[in-house]
C-alpha cells in the first residue's frame, strides 16, 4: 500500500490538485504549490561560447605574435633596416637621399628628414633587438587601436577585449605584412585614431595626425575628419604640428629638408610604381588593365578629389549621429583607394573593421567592415609574378590579384550609401558639441 504523504508529495510535484487543494479552494483560498524545477541554464553556461572564443582568439594572438618573433628573428626586416640606416645617416651627417644614402639592403629612404631623426633610437640597439622591439611594440600599437576603437563603439572592458580582438586583426595580410617588413604603418594608426576617436586631450587634439604627416605624408588626409566636424582648432593644431616637424627637420638637417621638400617630396615613383601587384591603390588596380601607371596616375589626380569631397561628405553624415568609428574606417578606406601607391601594409588602419564588425546595427556598414575583412585574410595579389616587368590581361586573374582594391573600392561605396541613408534630408545640421560631434536629431537613435 502506498503512504498518503508519499501520495500527497507526488500530487503536489506533477501540479494535480488533492483534496487539501480542493478544500482550500472551496473556502477561497490556494495551498502553496511548488513550482517546477526551471530548465534556464545558469547564466555563466549562457556565457562559456563566448569565453571559449575569446581564449581562441587570445590563442591565436600569441600564436601569430610568436611566428612574426621567429620572423625578425630568422630574417631580416627591410623596412625598419631602412629606418636604422637613416638613423645611422642621421647621427653621421651623411645623405639621407639619391645614391649615396649608405643603405644596407640597397632600399631608398623616402621619409622627411625628420623622421631619420625620430629613427635615430634604433641604433642604440643591436639588429636583433631593434628587430624584436620593433615587432613587439608593432603589436602593442595594433592592440591599442582596437582598445580605442572598442571603447568608442561601447564595448565593456575595452582593454580586455581588444586583447581578443587582436587574434583576428594580426591575422589579417596587411598587418602581416607590415610586421614581416618591419614597417611603420601600424604606428602611425595609432597616432590619427587617438585623434580621430578623441583619446588625445582636447588642447592637443590634431597634433597627432600633424605629426603622424610630418613622419609620412599620407596621414595628413585625415585632417579631413576636423573639417567634417567643424573642429577648427584641431584643423589649426594639426597643421601647426605638421610645420614644427618640418622646422624641426630644417633646423637639424637643412641640407637634407632643403632637397626633401624641393625635390624628393615630387617624385612621383618614390613610392614604387603604380602596376606593383602589392600596390592595391586604384592606380594599381587601373594600371594592371594594361592602361600602364602614367595614364592611371592622371585618371586618379581626378579621382583624388571626388574621393575627397566623398569622404568629406560621408565623414559629416556620420558625425551627426555619433559614428566616429565608422568615420575612421571609412577615411581609412578612402586614403588608401585613392593614394598614387597604396601597397597592402599601408592598408593595416582597416583593423578598426574588426571590433566595427561586432557592434554595428547598420546592415551596410556591416557588410562593408566584413568583406573588408574577408578579403585580406589571404594575400591574392600573388597570383601575379611581381618579378616581371609587365602582365598580360586576363580578367580571372585581375580579379583575384586585386581583390584586396576591389573589397576596398565596393566597401568605401557602400558606406557612401550608408552615409545618404543617415543623412537622406531627413534632420537639420546640429551645433557641433564640446566632443567634436554633433548631438543626432531627437528620437532619432544611432547605428554605430
């Protein structure tokens, strides 16, 4: 025979009602029932594909940081040995341009002097530490970009995160390739998005892209983010920091700045020639037709301005609603399309696309950071023999040795369309704000 309390207690947890039950609810009121056992999963279980990845990720950080350690360690890096011997020259008053440059691996300088003087602290350091430092501090600066960008699109524990974010970034081929040359790029990055993104104090904000310009002219073109913000003051404090680099090259080599800014700086091939197949500037993508790079280099001082005045545009629809991160990829993108020579490690400022990818609510933008992203985690431009002098057109092989151009190109257009969608007439111009953007219209909530 069965207990009635075992009875009861089996009534009570399959939710039947009993004859307590039933006398209770006859005088009104309901005995406490039991409520099922809940089949919610706690919720660090609801986090752990999440912490799996991010150890993936970190794993592959350090796996990717490793290979570039063992790189500097077994090779030699061109470019930052470039930088030592302009150090070197420096220091010994030597040439720092034309054939008497004492360069090691025969490469030109082609930097302002200015930047020799700022290299000169590589030849303090034996080649094999130089080498290390330089790709350490490479990955550190790459780590504090996606910092800055996470923090901005509201990512909680920015820092941390970005030490995940790192994984995919150093993965992709134009940071690779800037860690397997030694260059300067990812360092540069650094100095416009802590400008761009406001990390640096508003009374020095601008000096960063000025000095970035003074140590490799192309940053000077995200000087264009002050004038879409109406931020005149960072507009003047960029161009002034961008003179006193200038001055401070004169005054410590003005033999040097003399032929720099009167002649090396109009060389139009210092750069290397436009049908490079790693050149993944338009001009490159127009030259390898079979157009030649004379003819590309002409079409592109036209196409230089309408990128311009796109970015311009883009960067001021974008600062209405409070999108700095994707004015900083787009303003990326636009430099790198439209530069005379453009080659891949010059491209390393789209690892913003990394963190820009997670957060953004706008489809577009997504679309444009993820084929960014997906294009240049192989390098295809070696479908071409960078050892001839020429290529045959074939346009299978146009199409993949330029795929890199090609996902720039369609990205920058789609945010071009992003950017109408935000803008589209559809609210008034605001006041610019004390943070350099302006306030979205009422009601209207921001994509990032």
């Amino acid at each position: 025979m069965s207990n009635p309390a075992d009875q009861t207690s089996f009534d009570d947890r399959v939710g039947r009602a009993t004859p307590t039950d039933a006398t209770a609810t006859a005088t009104g009121s309901r005995a406490p029932r039991r409520r099922p056992a809940s089949l919610t999963p706690p919720p660090y279980l609801k986090r752990l594909p999440l912490v799996v990845l991010f150890i993936a990720a970190v794993l592959l950080a350090l796996r990717l940081t490793g290979f570039a350690l063992d790189h500097a360690r077994d090779r030699y890096l061109l470019d930052v040995g470039v930088f030592r011997d302009a150090g070197e020259a420096f220091l010994r008053d030597l040439p720092l341009y034309g054939p008497d440059f004492p360069s090691r691996s025969g490469f030109a300088f082609i930097y302002p002097p200015v930047a020799a003087l700022l290299f000169v602290p590589l030849t303090w350091m034996s080649e094999e530490v130089m080498e290390a430092v330089w790709t350490v501090a490479s990955v550190v600066a790459a780590w504090g970009v996606l910092a800055m960008a996470a923090r901005r699109l509201g990512i909680r524990w920015a820092p941390v995160a970005a030490v995940g974010l790192l994984g995919p970034a150093l993965a992709l081929e134009p940071v690779r390739s800037h860690l397997m040359y030694g260059q300067v790029n990812i360092f540069l990055i650094l100095l416009v998005t802590a400008d761009v993104l406001r990390f640096t104090p508003r009374w020095l904000r601008g000096v960063g892209i000025g000095v970035a310009a003074g140590i490799k002219i192309t940053p000077a073109a995200y000087a264009i983010v002050f004038l879409a913000r109406r931020d005149w003051a960072g507009l003047a404090r960029s161009v002034v920091a961008f003179l006193a680099t200038a001055v401070v090259g004169a005054v410590t080599a003005p033999g040097q700045s003399w032929f720099f800014w009167t002649s090396e700086f109009f060389a139009s091939d210092r750069a290397g020639q436009p049908d490079y197949p790693l050149n993944q500037a338009l001009t490159g993508l127009l030259a390898r037709t079979g157009m030649g790079g004379e003819v590309a280099g002409r079409i592109m001082i036209v196409g230089l301005v309408v990128f311009a005045v796109c970015a311009v545009w883009a960067a001021v629809q974008f600062t209405r609603v409070d999108r700095p991160v994707t004015v900083l990829f787009m303003t990326v993108l636009a430099v790198s399309v439209s530069a005379p020579v453009a080659v891949t490690h010059h491209w390393c400022g789209i690892i913003v696309a990394v963190p820009l990818v997670l957060r953004t609510r706008d489809g577009l933008t997504f679309v444009a950071a993820a084929l960014v992203i997906a294009a240049n985690l192989v390098a295809p431009y070696t479908v071409y023999d960078a050892s001839l002098p020429h290529f045959t057109f074939s346009a299978p092989q146009w199409f993949l040795g330029n795929l890199q151009g090609l996902a720039g190109l369609v990205a920058f257009v789609l945010l071009m369309v992003a950017a109408r969608r935000v803008g589209g007439g559809r609210r008034r111009p605001g006041r610019v704000g004390p943070s350099g953007t302006t306030p979205p219209a009422a009601g209207v909530r921001a994509a990032v």
